[in-house]
C-alpha cells in the first residue's frame, strides 16, 4: 500500500520561478521516510515554503491526482481552522477546546464550513449546478471530495442545519425524487439543500431572497453593518460599501449582544447604521434572506453609498462619532490599534482568493 502526500506551494524562495504541487511517494510503513507529516513539515520548514494545503490519501497515483482540487478546498479550510484555533490556544490549551480535530473544530463545525465552501462560492468548479433558488441535489453535494473524505451523512447535514446559531442553511425534500415531500426519507437523493446567503456564485436575488421595499411596509426600524477599523479608511476612500467577491453587502437588525447572530460579525469593531428608506427611493435595491441577514448589491456601480451612512460609531472602543447624517464628521483617532481581522486581511490582492474585502461587508 502506497502513501501520497501532496503540498499545494504559493511559492518557493527566489530565484526559483516555480509554484504547484509536489507529490511524495513513499510507503506507508516508512515513518522516517520523506512523506511523513514530520519529515514533510521540516522540509516546508527549511525552503520557507508556505503551504495552503496537505493532505494524506492512500490508492493508485492517478486517483490521487484527479481529486487534488477538489481535496485542497477543504484542506484550506482546515486550515484556517487550524490558525484560528492557534490564536485562542491560551483557552483551549486549558482545557477550554472543542475537541474531535480540525484545529480544536468540533465535526458541525467542519461539516458547517465545507458545506458552506461548495454552496456560496465552489458548487460551478465541483460540477454541481444551483437551480434558481441556490438549492443543490444533497446526494450530489454529500459526494463532493472534502464532504466526502468528512464522511458527512444525511444525519449530519440535518444536525448541522438544525443547529447551526446563524442558519446558514436550509434543506427540503427533493419535489422530483420525492413527490409525497416526505421529511423522514432516509435517502440523501431525496432532499435538496442550499446556503441562504454569503454566495458568490451568481444567483437571481429576487428567487433567492424576500424583497424589502417601501411599498410592502418592511423596511426594518434598523439596519446595521459591521466592520472593522483596518478597513474603515478604504470605505470612506471608495466612498461607501462594496459586496467585493461575493453578491451583496451584509447587513443585521441588531448587534450580537442584542441577540441578532446573523449578518454581523461577533468581533466587528465598528457599526454603520443604513438609512435603507432613503437609498430605496434612489433606485437600491434590498433584499432578506431566510436567516434575516439583510442584503443589498448597491447602486448600479456596485457601491452602497456613505450618504446613506446614518451613523457611524465604535462597537468594541470609543472611538467617538465618525459618521453622521451622510456627513464625515471625524476620522480614527490616532494611536488606535488596527490590524487585519482574522480570516478578512488582504493576501495578495483582491479577495477571489479570499484575499482582502477591504470596504466591503
């Protein structure tokens, strides 16, 4: 039995113009040969190469090789999850984690996180189509490599739905592998499911999300969107908010210690509240999801405007009044600690890699 071991490289120390895969072929018994994790890890080490990805896969060479793209989407998850999980160690070092790997991610949370990863942004490149709605075939879903390699049952997709705090996601009976709607079929064929927002797959707002508009009287009393100080002078700069790579800028009804869980980050340093009625009679556009996250493209250049900035103020430092009535009315104060927020920061460039979403939601 054969081992493989695949790192996918950003970059190799100059002048070596090379970036791709290196693929190690070693037995599995071998512990101080080359592919093992240890030995792979000092060699990552001395050519300070910074993986994105690894994994350990057992079968022929060319099966390995067919399913690397698809294996890496999650390995860069885990990735991250990884990271994470070393910035709060003081916590979980103490006995404070959750457990069961994926960096100290409990199994929901890794199941929760590639669902999300194929159902916003991968369901195209993993030959999955969305129907108008955003929905996907649960057993073609359940059959994408990462989900695959997790293992993910029909039972674990219902527990993650049921209970996941921000209801990412919904699922219902398949209408043409499951006439009668039936909710107790135990076969995955039988169900559809989809990410209620967060997509940057292009879909058709108005099948996917409820409208909000003057007309129908739901415009909510509050509208707020969360950001944070490292990305504050970029959205006064482009002059309002982008979506950036996905389709909408995100907003909430509330603060999370209102008890608002989705359409803003926990740890989003400053709050903008959105004077919705007004861009509504210039021609924005907004939308609901079915988790009450709130959602809007912007104006026709893609840019929900400052002037629609009601009021813009520190969430987790006073940093006074920064914002009020469309009107600058100060900038950050100086000697304020900024950094990238975990997870939102600029790598390399824009954000099709999950790079920066500077000015954006």
């Amino acid at each position: 039995m054969l081992s493989f071991y695949t790192i996918k490289l950003k970059r190799l120390p100059s002048p070596v113009p090379l970036s791709g895969r290196i693929v190690f072929q070693t037995p599995r018994t071998h512990h101080t040969s080359l592919g093992h994790p240890s030995a792979i890890n000092r060699l990552k080490t001395s050519l300070s190469i910074q993986p994105t990805a690894f994994t350990q896969r057992t079968g022929s060479m060319a099966d390995n090789l067919r399913e690397d793209a698809q294996d890496a989407s999650l390995l860069e998850l885990e990735e991250k999850a990884q990271s994470s999980a070393s910035k709060g160690r003081g916590d979980r070092g103490r006995g404070k984690g959750r457990g069961g790997g994926g960096g100290g991610q409990g199994r929901e949370v890794q199941v929760s996180k590639a669902l999300s990863k194929l159902l916003r942004h991968q369901a195209g490149n993993a030959g999955i189509q969305l129907d108008d709605e955003g929905y996907a075939p649960l057993n073609s879903v359940l059959a994408w490599g990462p989900l695959r390699s997790l293992k993910v049952t029909l039972d674990d997709v219902q527990s993650v739905v049921a209970s996941n705090d921000k209801q990412r996601f919904t699922l219902k009976p398949n209408p043409s592998t499951n006439p009668s709607l039936s909710t107790t079929s135990t076969s995955p064929e039988d169900y559809l499911i989809r990410a209620n927002q967060g997509h940057s797959i292009k879909l058709e707002s108005a099948a996917l999300l409820a409208p909000i508009t003057i007309e129908a009287g739901n415009v909510p009393d509050r509208v707020l969107h969360g950001t944070f100080f490292y990305f504050w002078p970029k959205i006064v700069e482009t002059g309002g908010l982008k979506p950036m790579n996905r389709n909408h800028v995100h907003c909430s009804t509330g603060t999370p210690e209102e008890g608002v869980v989705s359409g803003m980050r926990k740890d989003a340093e400053l709050v903008i509240e959105i004077d919705v009625e007004a861009s509504l009679k210039e021609g924005v556009k907004w939308w609901m999801s079915d988790n009450s996250v709130l959602l809007t493209e912007g104006d026709e250049q893609g840019i929900l405007s400052s002037k629609f900035f009601k009021l813009a103020t520190g969430r987790t430092v006073d940093v006074g009044v920064l914002w009020q009535d469309g009107e600058h009315v100060a900038d950050l104060p100086s000697g304020l600690k900024i950094r990238p927020p975990f997870n939102k920061g600029p790598r390399g460039g824009g954000r099709g890699g999950r790079g920066g979403r500077r000015g954006g939601s």
